[in-house]
C-alpha cells in the first residue's frame, strides 16, 4: 500500500519528535552584593550574633560554590559591590547612586532577566526604596538579605538567596518595582519594613500585606504595587543632581523640644519630617519651632511614629502647612522629599508626590 508523501513527512515529524531531547534556555540573572549579614561569616556555627569584620566576609564566588542550586533555577553571575572593608556607618547617598547606575545598566542590558541585590537587613528597605523612585526597569529586581550570618546553625541565607532568585527568574514579578524577598516571603519595596532585631520573619508589609511567596512547588503572586515606580517614576538616576537636597528627621513625644527644629534650620537643611504621635502631630516646643522653620521655605512632612495606619490630610494639618506623608515610615518619607526636592519645593506639588509613591 503507497503511503501519501504528505503523511510520511507527517510520521517522521512526529519520530522526531518523540525521540528529540529540548534543551531551553535558562534565564539569566545577576546577583549584585552589597554585603549585609548573608554576605558575613563568624568564628563558629553557633555564632550567629556577632559575626563579620576583618576576613569574616563572604564574596559572591563563596555564595555561588556554596549554593549550586541556584543554577538549576537560572544562569547565575554575580558581581562584588561591596563597600570596602572597615567602612562604618552604613550606606551614603552617594553609594547608592552608584548601585541605582549599575542597576540601571543592569536593566537596559537585553542579556539580563532578572537582578538580585544583597544587603544589611538595617537599612534594607530604605535602599530597595531608593532603587524603586530611581532605577528605570520592566525585569525583576529583588533585594534580599538574612537574620543569621551565612556561617551560622540554620542560616536563613543561602535559602532566601535561592527563592530570591527563584522570584528574579519569574517574568511575572516583572514591572513590580523593586522587591524583597525573606522567609519566603514577597513584599514590596515601598511597603516592607523590619519589625524585629533577631527573628528570621521580621519583614513584613503592615498596613498591605505581602505581594505573595516562594513556595516549594512555585512562586506565587497574589498582589502587585499600585504606586508609581521604577519605569514609570519621575526621579531616574540619570536626571538626579549629584547631591541631593538635606532632610533630617525628629521624633515627637512628651516635651520634644523645639530647640531640635530651630538647629536644623541653623545647620539649613531644606525639609524636616517629624515622626508625630497618634496620626501624625508634633510636640511640645516643636508646633511653635516648626511654624518658624515653615517661614524660612523648609518644607515639613507628618509621619505617624505608630508604625501602622496613614497620616490624614486633615483641615488643621492643611493650615499648619505640614504635608501628610501617607503610612510611609519616616526614614522613608525622608528619601521621598529629598527627591520631591530636587523637583519642587510647592507644597501642593509636594502632595502629590506623597499621593502618588
């Protein structure tokens, strides 16, 4: 029986295709270290508070012989900056310029899928919403970090490393802004905070919630960012001047003085937050201070020191001039205006900035 040229071609197509082996390409992801405890060692395996310093920290070469698993999940390079060694005092400014232009970099660079960024769980949130106002990216950015030295009994490193890199490798955290990934949890920039000194769950987004996990089976996302950010912020860090303007911050409590205000306008600083009480309102000696301090064009941002729930726009905030700065924490709230400064010192303008980040 004559077997149709059509249906041989056909029968060897399905051959092939029942014996072919397919190799697809992985994602490729880039880990950028900027130190932190995942990036610290100590003594022992026990020590797991009092670890780093001089020869006790690990490069990203350690991380990636270390933890092998990661290239089951993406073609992974990494790259050290680190500060150098003995720096004390935690990120500048002009650190983070320099990572925000590498991220950037990072972004435009069609080879690249995803980036993680490594670092110190203190300051973690403040420099992932730094890079959310400022790095122009669609691909996911994930910052992560750890509670225990890479060293230590149970660290939480090496797996936040893996599931942080796990979520940069998902092109549905894509145009999310900048991320942070812990205890296999998925928070976003602007809303995560670190609530507890030790624990290994001290991430969390209070007033939103997380974005989703990295669960064993797959990474799931439940929510994504409605704030503006990253590809659609108005600060990328190629427009930035190369300082930006001073803003301080002051809590408020019982008797806060005003002395405190009247000595940053002294130093000239160009915007105060004050960390108020209850929803947002200043204290003691600072009402009258911050009055004189208005009069010489500083702009003053309300943060609610609670920690939880947003600062109104209130008839009396509105005549006193102080613009409420939302639920965002007041090291937060300080990046904000120091970036709506350099665009405006309108406090109708300066609104909407706080509206709309």
């Amino acid at each position: 029986m004559h077997t149709p040229s059509r249906f041989r071609h056909l029968l060897l197509a399905v051959a092939f295709l029942t014996s072919a082996t397919f190799t697809f390409a992985k994602p490729n992801v880039v880990i950028v270290s900027m130190g932190g405890t995942i990036a610290s060692k100590a003594t022992s395996r026990m020590n797991i508070n009092n670890y780093g310093g001089k020869g006790l920290g690990v490069s990203p070469t350690e991380w990636l012989h270390d933890l092998p698993e990661v290239q089951d999940v993406a073609t992974v390079t990494a790259e050290d900056m680190r500060q150098p060694e003995g720096t004390v005092g935690g990120d500048t400014f002009e650190y983070l310029y320099s990572i925000a232009k590498r991220l950037q970099e990072l972004a435009n660079d069609s080879s690249v899928d995803g980036i993680v960024v490594t670092h110190g769980t203190n300051t973690l949130a403040e420099a992932a919403w730094f890079m959310h106002l400022t790095v122009s990216v669609k691909k996911p950015v994930v910052f992560v970090g750890s509670q225990r030295p890479w060293s230590g009994i149970s660290s939480d490193g090496p797996l936040n490393l893996y599931n942080a890199v796990r979520i940069a490798a998902t092109p549905e955290a894509g145009g999310m802004g900048v991320l942070q990934m812990m205890n296999d949890t998925l928070n976003g920039a602007r809303d995560v905070t670190k609530t507890n000194a030790y624990r290994v769950e001290t991430f969390k987004s209070l007033d939103t919630g997380p974005l989703g996990y990295a669960d064993p089976d797959k990474v799931i996302i439940y929510n994504k960012p409605l704030r503006r950010h990253t590809s659609d912020s108005e600060f990328n860090i190629a427009t930035l001047p190369a300082k930006l303007p001073e803003v301080e911050i002051l809590y408020a409590y019982t008797e806060s003085p005003g002395y405190l205000v009247d000595a940053l306008v002294e130093h000239g600083v160009k915007g105060i937050i004050i960390d108020g009480t209850g929803a947002g309102s200043p204290g003691g000696g600072q009402v009258e201070a911050i009055k004189g301090a208005q009069a010489k064009n500083i702009v003053v941002v309300a943060t609610a020191r609670t920690r939880g729930g947003r600062v109104e726009d209130t008839p009396k905030r509105r005549e006193a001039n102080i613009v409420p700065g939302d639920n965002l924490p007041p090291e937060k709230a300080r990046i904000l205006l120091k970036l709506a400064l350099t665009k405006t010192t309108d406090l109708a303008e300066i609104q909407r900035i706080f509206d709309t980040y």
